[in-house]
C-alpha cells in the first residue's frame, strides 16, 4: 500500500517586497546619500555650536580675564583664537548652506533625473509628473527646514551668551545676523524651489548648479536691500555726518538745509563754510537699523525669500503641466 506525503506548499512567488514602499521612500531611497550628508552636516554644527556655547566660551573668557580685563589693548591667547575661528566659521557655515542646498537641488534632485531619463521612466511607472516634482520637493524640504532651524537656536543661544564683548561678534555683523533668525531657515527653501526650477528649465545637471548658483545669490541679495529699504529707517542728524554705534550696515546719508530739507551732500571742502553757506547746509543726517529692528528685517526679508520660493515652484509645476501636457 502506497503511503501519500502530504505536499509542501510551494512557497508564494510575486509577493510586495518588504519595508516601506511609496514614492516618499522612493525618493528618500534615492537620494540618501545627501541625507546621510545633510545629516553629518548638521550634527557637526550642532557639535561646533555646543562646544562654543560650554567648554569653549568657558576657556576664552578664563583667557580674556587673564590678558585683556582692564585693558585697552591685548594680544589674545589660543583659547580666544580657537573660540573666534569656530564661531565665526559656524556663522559662516549658516549662510553659505543655501548655496549648497541650491547646487544639490538643481543638479541631483531635479536636474540629473530630467537628463538621464529616470523621471520619464517615473511617469510611466504609474507615478504622475505632478506627484514626482511635488515628492522631489517636498521630502528634502522638511530635514532642510528642521535642521536649519536647529542650527540657528543653537546659533542665538551661543550668540546670546557670548562670553566676550567685541564688535566683531555683535548683531549687526554679517554673519551674525543672517545666521541669528528666520532668512537663514527661509534662505535654503528658496534655494531648493529655484535649484528644482533650474533642473526642469535646463535639463542638464551642470548647467542646472550653476543657474541655481547665481539665481539664489542674487535674490538673497535683492531680497536683502529690498528689506532694509522696506523697514522704516531711523536717522540720526548732527554737524557732522553721524555714526550710530551698534547699527546694521548705514543707510543713506546726505545734507540738511536750514528748512529741514534734505539734500545731496555738496560736497564742500575746507573753506572756512562758504561753500556751505552758499548751498544753505547747516547740518548731516544718516538713516540706519537699530538693534530694535532686528526681527522687523528679518521678518520682511523672510517674507520676500518665502514669497520667492513660492513663484519658483510655482513656475516650475507651469512648466511640467507644459511639457508633458495630459500626463500631469
């Protein structure tokens, strides 16, 4: 008698493959070597801006007591060089991410798919031009925008306790005061939408970093103008031309006539004041930016940089739904 062995179950063929499937991960899958990047970037700031903000301004101020209390001039030690290098180069750091954030998205993110034809090949894997483009926006976007608002706490509260008062470290300074507030957080979102508009225009991906470059670099600096033009100024007047301490980059100067008018600086020389007599000056003014606008500035010019970043996207799904028509 013939003994029948129950049969084995063949084993399931075509089932979904394991872990998290969607576009999100996709496109976080692709690209996670800049993740992985970013990542080290901003966990090195961190650690820089946490050393500057405990052992460093501990040791710098121990050193500014040693050599510089009571003093008018002093040669400072190491530990003062080490914490102005380090801190300076984390504000430099902060203003200069933008510009790699553009150079990665308008060259990796957009640019490259668009040149080797990955992104067609999304389109007819079930995954629409508009989901595509809003996926290669969206997911860089939120660890651009959380690690960069990391960056700038650390950056006020390092800045804020600043062990040592120089002028160099104040507000008003460059570095300082784009890294200290909301344009450097808004500065790299522009940068992302403008680099992802440059990857759709051009569809190449050198050409494409290069674009973003220049484009982002210069409506950071209009936006910056626009900014400090747009928040009232206040003005300062006397015989001479003033000079306001702790003020963010001057404003517009010029003359004042015994009416109160202002006038182009006539430019006189040293003649006794017949020049300036003869042209009725009795007086300078100059506008400039308090410490009290400091969040006014920064607010408008985040304004203008998110407004920016809007079009830029904006234009660059207008150009999608041209370029593949009823496929969007």
């Amino acid at each position: 008698m013939t003994t029948a062995l129950p049969a084995t179950a063949a084993p399931a063929t075509g089932r979904p493959p394991r872990g998290p499937r969607g576009l999100t991960w996709t496109v976080l899958r692709l690209h996670r070597s800049a993740l992985i990047v970013w990542a080290v970037v901003v966990l090195g700031g961190a650690a820089v801006l946490l050393w500057a903000y405990g052992p460093g301004a501990d040791a710098a101020q121990a050193e500014w007591d040693r050599v510089c209390a009571g003093r008018e001039a002093c040669v400072w030690g190491d530990p003062i060089h080490d914490y102005d290098r380090l801190f300076r180069a984390a504000g430099l750091g902060l203003n200069w991410l933008p510009v790699l954030v553009a150079a990665w998205a308008g060259a990796a993110l957009v640019g490259r798919d668009m040149e080797n034809g990955t992104a067609r090949l999304a389109w007819t894997q079930g995954i629409t031009p508009v989901r595509w483009l809003a996926a290669k926006l969206a997911v860089p976007a939120l660890p651009v925008a959380v690690g960069m608002t990391v960056l700038v706490l650390l950056h006020r509260l390092v800045s804020d306790a600043h062990p040592l008062s120089l002028g160099k470290w104040s507000w008003y300074t460059e570095d300082n005061f784009q890294a200290n507030g909301t344009v450097a957080i808004a500065a790299p979102l522009l940068a992302l939408a403008v680099g992802a508009l440059a990857g759709l225009l051009l569809r190449r991906a050198l050409p494409a970093l290069v674009a973003a470059l220049v484009a982002t670099g210069a409506l950071e600096e209009l936006a910056t103008v626009a900014s400090r033009n747009l928040v009232p100024w206040e003005t300062a007047t006397g015989t001479g031309y003033q000079s306001p301490d702790h003020v963010i980059v001057q404003g517009p100067q010029g003359a004042l006539t015994s009416t109160g008018a202002r006038v182009p600086n006539p430019m006189c020389g040293d003649d006794g004041g017949t020049c300036l007599a003869a042209h009725d000056i009795v007086g300078y003014y100059t506008h400039y930016h308090p410490a009290s606008h400091f969040w006014p500035l920064h607010l408008v010019e985040t304004g203008l940089l998110l407004g920016a970043a809007a079009l830029a996207t904006a234009a660059a799904f207008c150009l999608l739904h041209r370029r593949t028509g009823a496929a969007v």
